[in-house]
C-alpha cells in the first residue's frame, strides 16, 4: 500500500474502522503483478503488522493533537479558497 513512489494522501472512511476493507475475503481475482505475484490483500507498511492493528494506528493519528490542530487545513483545501481548478 505505501511504497517510495507511492504515498496514500487520502483514505476512505473505512480505512479507519474496517480492517475487513484490507483483506480479500472474496477471493477476487486481481491479477498478478509483474514479477508474477498474484494481487490478492492489500499490503500493509511494515509498522503494521495485520489490518487491525493498521487501523488502530491510523486511527490514532487521525485523532491526534497534530492532525486535529492541522484539520481546519485541510477543510480549506478541499471546502474553501485553497481549492484550484
């Protein structure tokens, strides 16, 4: 999921509460990769070491003093006069 090249910027609501949304329970076939990997669940940071655990981390960042005193920020860039286009 986050590589060198690659940084999440946003994550969807469930991404917070439903470690379910990481795994393929479904068994969906996705595909391989290039190196003939089959996709399947997504794949966590190595901080993370199972969805749950992911989610709790995140959450707790989002909840953090940080993000809370950085998140009128963000409304203005997605809501209000920071927006382009």
């Amino acid at each position: 999921m986050f590589t060198d090249d690659l940084r999440m910027q946003e994550m969807i609501p469930e991404m917070y509460y439903l470690p379910e949304a990481f795994l393929n329970n479904n068994k969906f076939k996705f595909g391989t990769r290039e190196d003939q990997r089959k996709v399947d669940d997504v794949e966590l940071p190595p901080w993370a070491h199972s969805p749950e655990e992911f989610v709790r981390i995140s959450r707790e960042a989002l909840e953090s003093e940080i993000v809370s005193g950085q998140l009128h920020e963000w409304i203005d860039l997605v809501f209000g006069y920071k927006q382009h286009g």
